[in-house]
C-alpha cells in the first residue's frame, strides 16, 4: 500500500476556488495546480485588457499557489493553456515567455468554447517541489 498522502494547497493571493475544487493538490515531490483565470484575487473580477492582462494574471495567480506549495515556475514540468480563441495564441504566448524565459516546461495548448466568468485564457500546472 502506499503512503502517499493528498495534500490541499491554498494560497490567499490567488483567487477563491468558485467551485468545488482545491488550488492544487500536492503529492509526494509533486504539485497538480487546477487552472488559474485572470481573476484579481482581490476583486474576483477578470483582469482588464484583454488576453494579454489576463494571461499576466493567470500566472501571477499561479506564482502565487506554486510558492504556498513550496516550488516555482523553474520547477514546473508540464502546462495546459485553454485559450477561447487561438488568434489570441501569440499575445498569450508573449506573456508565457516573460514567465518562463528558459527550459520552458512541455506545453499543451487547446481551443475552448467557454471559460468561467467569461475568461479568455486558463492555465493549469504540473510541478516538482522540493
């Protein structure tokens, strides 16, 4: 049997859960962050200016529950972006790059028809810590 243990993961300068999940969830050297919008923790209303100041809030919003973790963006392995239109994919992209200048982590990117509140970009992550 294994002994691994689930542990929830918060931190106060990201948005609130607006449903019934956790922030991230850490596992043994792993973190599993849910996905991030361009909600203002401090407002909860999405970040004005288009793609590219909710993307800059999405990772800053993930920045913040990667450190309550204990890890960081050089320590991320894998991402997932969810872009509601993919002409919005290089002004997304401009922004990522500022976040992770080099050995960038494996990267998904997918076309949705809707995010919640109306968001244009979502980003969630796999990372180590430790």
């Amino acid at each position: 049997m294994s002994t691994l243990k689930k542990e929830i993961i918060s931190s106060p300068d990201a948005p609130k859960a607006i449903g019934p999940y956790s922030q991230a969830i850490r596992v043994g050297d792993f973190v599993f962050c849910a996905g991030q919008t361009g909600l203002d923790p401090a407002t909860m209303e999405l970040a004005a200016g288009g793609v590219e100041a909710q993307a800059r809030q999405v990772l800053t919003n993930l920045k913040h529950v990667l450190e309550a973790a204990g890890s960081g963006f050089d320590r991320v392995v894998k991402t997932t972006v969810f872009l509601t239109d993919m002409a919005n994919f290089a002004a997304m992209n401009a922004v990522y790059a500022e976040f992770f200048p080099e050995n960038p982590p494996a990267r998904s990117t997918i076309a949705v028809a809707g995010l919640p509140k109306g968001g244009l970009v979502e980003i969630e992550a796999i990372a180590l810590v430790g």
